[in-house]
C-alpha cells in the first residue's frame, strides 16, 4: 500500500490522508475514537468507491493512527477543525461523510460548519456527545476528584487499550454538543446501529434521529451487530446506505 500524502494544516499539525479523485461528491470515511484510517471499513468503503470511479477521502486525525501529535493532546473540537482544514484545502466541490461512532459526531460538527457542501450523510454506531453523556455522565466522584486533580484518567475500552481522558477532552466536548440545540441536516442522512453494540446504545441512535431535523432521515437497526459493525453483512449494509443517499440526492 503506498505511503499516504501529508497535509500541512493552518493549526500546524502534519494529517496523513489517502485521496483520489473521481465522479463527485466525495466520500469522505471519518473514524472512531483512536481509531484511524487503515480500519477494514474505511478500506472497504474506499476499495467500493474506486470500482465505482467515485472520489474518495481517508485521513488520520491528530493524535491518530500516522498524523502528528499525541492522542491525549487531542480532543472533539480539534479532529472536528482537523476535518475542516482538510476538507478545505484537499477536496474540491461537494461532499458526502461517512462517520462512524466518534466519526458521527464529527459529521454531525462538519454539517453546522459547512452545510453547502455536504449532499447527504451516512453514520455508522454514531456517537454524539459522548464525552458528557458517556464518559462525564458515569464517572465516579472519585473519577471526577482524579481528573480535577490530575487532569487525567483512564477509563477500561472493550475494544483495546484503556482510553486516557482528560479534563481538556471534557471541557472542550461541552463546547462541541450537538443534541441540546436545534441540529439542521438538510439533506438526506442514513444512520446505521448494532443492536448488541456495547459501546452506543441503540436509545442514542433514536435520540439523534428524533432530535435532528432532516427530511430524509433514517435509521437502521441491525440485530446481534456490534460496534464495529465491519463484518460482511455490516460492509454491504454501509455500501447500500452510501448508494441510497447519493441516489436520493441524485448523484446516481
């Protein structure tokens, strides 16, 4: 696989990313939390839209995967301006993200900072507002003692290695809220969710449909996945939500 190009950001972080041109929009895959761009549903999803000739992005945020920087220096609102500047400055004409958990929450941040650019939106296990709803929302009193005193905690992951959060990541997540104000998508959205996903609830994927306001919204509920949602039947349900929302806002 080749090395990926880097992007230069105004904030001066150093973004790897994998970019090809094709028919528009662009199909930009926005990982997960500590997650990064080699994951198998951003290469199956690019490997889809190449045999489709569609444009395509894959990028790391900072901290993640191969961009510049440190994950515990990270939080919401820097991986939301990551996306941004990349989007700004690497990708012409109009968009279509793909964001999955963490990834929806930045989609969701990239809809009220770019409106005009985006035709539809698809996420996968989306997970806005975690920060206060999952993390701040559980802590003990003694979790939130340590992290007023420490600035840091570390919190068990189903997934890998414990998560270390800090008290930047929660302040900074309150500035990035996106389910207690008014939240405008207007342009087709598909949202996909795990019944046996131990990381999103199934009840935070019906907040967002029922919260947002969309005139082509919908959300599918698959029984028994979980939240990496990336096994065959999973990738293919992705693929058929991508297609769906590109043809709803005709872009066949």
């Amino acid at each position: 696989m080749p090395d990926p190009q880097i992007f230069a950001s105004p904030a001066g972080r150093r973004l790897a990313y994998h970019h090809h041109a094709g028919e528009g929009p662009c199909i930009v895959f926005l990982g997960g939390l500590k997650s990064d761009m080699e994951g198998t549903k951003a290469l199956h999803l690019e490997d889809w839209a190449r045999s489709a000739g569609r444009a395509f992005l894959r990028f790391d945020y900072s901290g993640h995967g191969r961009s510049s920087g440190t994950f515990e220096e990270g939080c919401i609102g820097d991986w939301a301006q990551d996306t941004f500047d990349i989007l700004s400055e690497v990708v012409r004409g109009t968009v279509l993200p793909v964001g999955s958990s963490m990834g929806g929450w930045q989609a969701l941040l990239l809809a009220r900072r770019m409106p005009e650019r985006i035709v539809g939106m698809v996420t996968i296990a989306a997970a806005p507002d975690f920060t206060e709803d999952g993390y701040w929302a559980s802590f003990t009193d003694a979790q939130k003692e340590d992290l007023a005193r420490d600035g840091r905690i570390e919190i068990p992951s189903d997934y890998m290695e414990p998560y270390v959060i800090t008290g930047r990541m929660i302040s900074d997540g309150r500035d990035q809220l996106v389910l207690r104000s008014a939240l405008e998508l207007p342009f087709p959205v598909r949202c996909l969710q795990g019944t046996a996903d131990t990381a999103v609830s199934t009840q935070t994927a019906v907040r967002l449909l029922e919260h947002a306001t969309c005139p082509d919204m919908r959300l599918m509920l698959v029984k028994d996945a979980d939240h990496r949602f990336s096994d065959g039947p999973c990738l293919g349900l992705i693929e058929s939500a991508v297609t769906e929302v590109l043809n709803a806002a005709g872009n066949h």
